[in-house]
C-alpha cells in the first residue's frame, strides 16, 4: 500500500512538470525576440522591428481566451487529464514551426505569417493551460496547504521563463557567438522546447484524474458558458478585477524588463539576460513561501499588500529603473517589484479556483483569466513600446499603476475565499 500521499505529490509534480514545459515553450519568444526581430521582418528601426515582435507576441494572447473557453469546456466535461495533455501537444506544434520556419529574406511576408501562426496556436494551448492546471493542482492539495501546493503553478510559469533565460545564457556565453546567435542560434530554443513539450504529453498520459472531477464525471450540463455566466457572474466580474492589475505587472517586470534594460537603460543585452535569470530564480523561490503565509493568514491580506504598494511603488520604481545606470541597483529596485508582485502571483490560481464549483471550475478559473490576461498582459509589451516610440515612456508608469488600483478596490471589496472556498464541498 502506497502512502496515502505518494498519489498527490506524484499528481502535483507531474501537473507542474508539464507546465513548466509549456510556459517554457511561451516565454522563449519573448526572451529570444531580441534575436529574431530582424529575421522576420524588414529592415528598419530596432524599437520597430521589436514593436512587430511584440504585435505578434500580443496577438498571441487573443487566442487565449478561446484556449480558456474550449480547454477548460474539455476539462470540466472530459476531465482534467485529457486538456492538459491536449493543450501541451498543441504547444509543440507551434515550437515546432517557429524553429523551422525560414527568414523574411527567404520567403519574404510568408515568413511573419507563419510566425503568427505558430504564436496562434500557442495562444490556444497557453490559454487552456492555465485554467486547467490551476484547478488541477488546487483540487489535488490538501485542504490545509492549498495555497502552498498550488503556488507551484506560477512557480513552473516562472520556471518556465528561468529556463528560458539559462538556455539563452548558455547559448550567448558558452556555445555560439553573437552573430551565430542572430543568425540562427535563436532557433534551437525552440527545437528544444518542442522535444520537451513531447516529454511532458507522456508525462501527462500517465497522470492520475483529480477526485474532484470523477464525482462529478457523470453529471450533466458541464462547463457550460451560459451556466457560468447565469450562475456565477459575480465570481466571473471578481476574476477580471483582480487578474487586471497583477497580469499587467507580473508582464511588466518579467517578459518586458528584459527589453527595458537593453531599451531603456542601455545594458547590453548579455547583462539584461544575467540579471533577468537571477532575479527570476528568486521570484521562484519565493512563490511557496508566499502560498505558505496565505495557508495560515488568509488570501486577502496578501492581495491587499500587492494592491496598494503595487499602487503607491510602481511610478518610482519603474522611473528609478529608468534613470540609473547602475546594473546593482537595477536589481535591487526590480527584486523590491517582484517581492511586491508575488502578493499576486502566488495565490491567484488557487483564489481563483475557490471561487466555482467542480463542474464549471476550470471554465470558471479559464476563460475570464486568459481574456483579462490577453487584454492587459499580452498588450504589455506593445503598450509600453508604443508609449517609448513617442517619448512619453513615463505614461506607461502611470497606465500599470491605474490597472493594480482598480485591482486593489476588487480586494477590498472581495470575501478572502480561503474562508469560503467552494474547493471544501468537493469532499
């Protein structure tokens, strides 16, 4: 006889296993995107071609929302399981085309057409991913640590960029130098996420289903958009309110930070990439201390924490950001954001989650996140680059910190769901 636990660490390890390997998948565009720029598009200014990227990185995130609505429908009528193996098969596909897909030189406009479509179908896949696992890894937690347990999520999504981040420092000052880098050594991150998004299918195979969802696998009438928004609108409208103000400054300080040093503050692009991963990896670490704290104190207190120093701190840092030239102050002024950010980032997937019942639960968690995600997350980027374009870079300041406010006035507003949590009548 197996520890009565051995089931759930393998459940929670395997769910976050795959993850990782599926935000890998997403988030080597964004890091590579300085690499690639001017293969797939004509000449013209960096910030231009990086704007084009960034377009393309957006339109990306506009395929979430239908990814949230068929991925989480899979997972509430055909079980968690068969989603997340789905949706990780459909990442390799799209890692697949952009590592093999010829420059603009070559195939001229055919080349950022297939691009778009590789990113549209990972849109789809990341879009069911995140509503899928969120619910998995909640309903396989144990009542007691939920937070803990399902705070690896973000720690796998984190992960995931971290992986990124070292595959692109190994290829940068190790294997390949920078013109081979430009030229093609920006593709085998891609070739090399797809090789894992076919481990993690396998992986995801033999996963077991979440209890949760095998009592409630012969009911009828499940993850329904019309029953989710007849019967749970406030929960939907809570979902939008307080992913806007957390999506929109995780994106601002990990994805486009990136770009913000090199733009911005002039690092070179090797450095942007160190700071980056060591500030990620710390950002990690810290996401199950933060689920931890929200175990024995409550969801709400952290979101509160995010939300108003989110609101007070986000224009003086970003500005200190902007004007020092010193790499140690950087980081010490983008670790102080994260710190900030993780108020969000490590709760999230389990608030949300308390928030619907077993059988509109991973369309509940889905859809509503991926389109906030996709209307403030995934125009990050783009937004931020449009307002540098013009030389009013400090409004972007200002559009983030409007975004955690609005947010903050959802947390106060909000019941703390580690008292109310529907996960507790799935028992």
């Amino acid at each position: 006889m197996k520890h009565p636990d051995a089931w759930r660490i393998k459940a929670i390890l395997t769910g976050s296993a795959g993850n990782l390997v599926e935000w890998y998948d997403w988030y080597i565009y964004a890091t590579f995107s300085l690499y690639f720029a001017p293969v797939f598009f004509p000449k013209g200014s960096y910030t231009a071609q990086l704007l084009n990227t960034a377009a393309i990185f957006a339109v990306g995130f506009l395929m979430r929302p239908i990814g949230g609505w068929l991925f989480g429908r899979i997972a509430d009528k055909s079980g968690r399981k068969a989603s997340m193996t789905l949706s990780v098969l459909m990442m390799s596909l799209g890692s697949l085309l952009i590592a093999f897909t010829p420059s603009y030189r070559a195939i001229g406009l055919a080349a950022p057409a297939l691009l778009l479509v590789a990113r549209l179908l990972q849109g789809l896949s990341v879009g069911g991913e995140y509503g899928t696992s969120a619910t998995y890894l909640s309903e396989v937690a144990t009542p007691e640590l939920r937070g803990f347990y399902s705070s690896f999520q973000y720690v796998t999504l984190i992960g995931g960029q971290l992986i990124a981040l070292g595959v692109q420092m190994l290829l940068q000052k190790v294997f390949l130098t920078p013109a081979q880098l430009q030229e093609w050594g920006w593709r085998i991150p891609f070739a090399i996420g797809a090789a894992l998004a076919f481990f993690a299918l396998y992986l995801r195979r033999h996963m077991q289903e979440s209890s949760s969802f095998e009592k409630i696998r012969n009911e009828k009438d499940k993850g329904s958009l019309k029953r989710l928004f007849t019967e749970h609108p406030r929960a939907v409208l809570t979902v939008v309110g307080l992913t806007m103000g957390g999506t929109l400054a995780f994106y601002t300080y990990t994805t486009y930070m990136q770009k913000f040093l090199v733009n911005t503050v002039h690092l070179s692009i090797e450095k942007a990439t160190t700071i980056t991963f060591f500030l990620m990896l710390i950002f990690a670490c810290l996401q199950p201390v933060f689920g931890w704290i929200s175990d024995i104190y409550g969801r709400k207190p952290l979101l509160m924490g995010f939300g108003l120093l989110g609101t007070l701190f986000t224009v003086p840092i970003l500005t200190a950001i902007s004007q020092t030239s010193s790499e140690w102050a950087a980081f010490w002024l983008i670790l102080a954001a994260l710190v900030i950010v993780t108020g969000y980032t490590s709760i999230n997937a389990v608030v949300k989650a308390e928030m619907f019942p077993a059988e509109i639960r991973a369309l509940g968690v889905g859809f509503p996140y991926a389109l906030t995600v996709a209307l403030f997350g995934g125009t990050a980027e783009s937004i931020a680059l449009y307002f540098k374009k013009e030389g009013h870079e400090s409004m972007y300041y200002w559009y983030v910190t409007a975004c955690v406010f609005i947010s903050l006035l959802v947390y106060i507003t909000s019941r703390d769901t580690k008292k109310t949590s529907l996960l507790d009548k799935d028992a």
